[in-house]
C-alpha cells in the first residue's frame, strides 16, 4: 500500500492559494502607495471637489461612498436598480431633484453620467448628515435607507444608531469610514488638502 507525499500537489494548492492572496490583501492595505492606489482608485475629483463645497461635506467621504458602492464605475446598476457612481435610486434622484428644485429630468440612462450623479449623491448624503446627529447613523441611511434606520432606532429607543445588530449595514458604514481616512492618506492634495 503506497502513502501519498504529504506534500502533493493537491494539498499544497490550497495553502500557495491563501498566501498569495494574503499577500495582495497586504499589498493592498501597507504595500507602495502606487499599489494601493490600484484598489483605491480616484477619478471625478473636480465633480467630487465642488460637490463636496456645494453641500459642505467631506470630499474624501464623496470618494469612499463612492468606492465602497460602484468602486468608481459609473455605469454600474445594481439588482435593487440602483445606478451610477453613487448607486442612486431614481426615485431618490427624483426627490433630491424635485427638493432642489433642479431644472432636470432624471432616469437610469442619464444617472450614469458623472457630474449629475455625484451632485445629486452628493445632496442625499448632506441631507442625510444634515437629517442624522452622526455620520454613521447618515451612511447607514444612506447604504439600507431612511424609513429601515428610522424604524431601528425607533425599536431601540436611542437617536444615534447603534448598527451591531444589523451586519451588512455596520460593514458598509465601517468600510466607508476606513475607505475615507484611507482615501485621505492616499490622496491628501486631491481636493486642496483638505
């Protein structure tokens, strides 16, 4: 009876799998800025800048919503039917247009344009900021929407959500925020320094 090497092909695969992707995840998060700036990427700064100075927000946190929910593609829909760079819903769009009384129609197709779906993301975050007493309690609006944050609070009887109980939103909220200090450190001229 023979006994396979231990070390076979089949059994070592796995474990040259995990530390090369080990491997890219540490490139990733400590390796050369030029290599974080691959799983970083920056694009549409003057949109983001103005943005951001329209609505006085945080332009590094424009960047990590806009990372965390397109990764910078602005043509990505999402099965919800959300569109563009900031995964907007036309009807959100709609609203912030209709609210803002801008003088432009919205749909799927023109939510794919750069400029408008940064500007009107960009409001429905300042208005979230504006609605919430924290920035984690906004982006948690912002990712699972307002009436679903409304009603957790409400459950919980506090006014600053305490999202632990709701995994997919807390990750999405701790991703932004790391997205924007990393954004902030990778790109600290982008937007004038601030």
């Amino acid at each position: 009876m023979s006994r396979e090497h231990p070390l076979s092909l089949h059994r070592a695969l796995p474990v040259i799998v995990i530390v090369a992707l080990g491997a890219l995840l540490f490139l990733a998060l400590r390796g050369p800025v030029w290599w974080q700036r691959v799983y970083h990427p920056l694009r549409y700064e003057t949109a983001i800048a103005a943005s951001a100075e329209k609505n006085g927000i945080d332009p590094y946190l424009i960047a990590a919503v806009i990372n965390a929910e397109s990764g910078f593609d602005r043509t990505q829909v999402s099965s919800a039917g959300a569109v563009g760079l900031m995964q907007l819903m036309p009807t959100t769009a709609m609203e912030v247009v209709a609210a803002e009384g801008f003088n432009q129609s919205v749909n799927a197709e023109n939510l794919k344009a750069a400029d408008l779906n940064i500007a009107l993301g960009s409001r429905h975050l300042a208005d979230l900021l504006g609605r919430y007493t924290d920035t984690q309690t906004a982006l948690a609006a912002y990712n699972a929407g307002s009436g679903n944050v409304d009603r957790w609070m409400s459950e919980q009887g506090v006014t600053t959500l305490t999202v632990a109980g709701f995994s997919e939103t807390r990750a999405y909220v701790e991703r932004v925020l790391s997205e924007r200090a990393r954004y902030a450190e990778l790109y600290p001229h982008a937007f004038g320094g601030k």
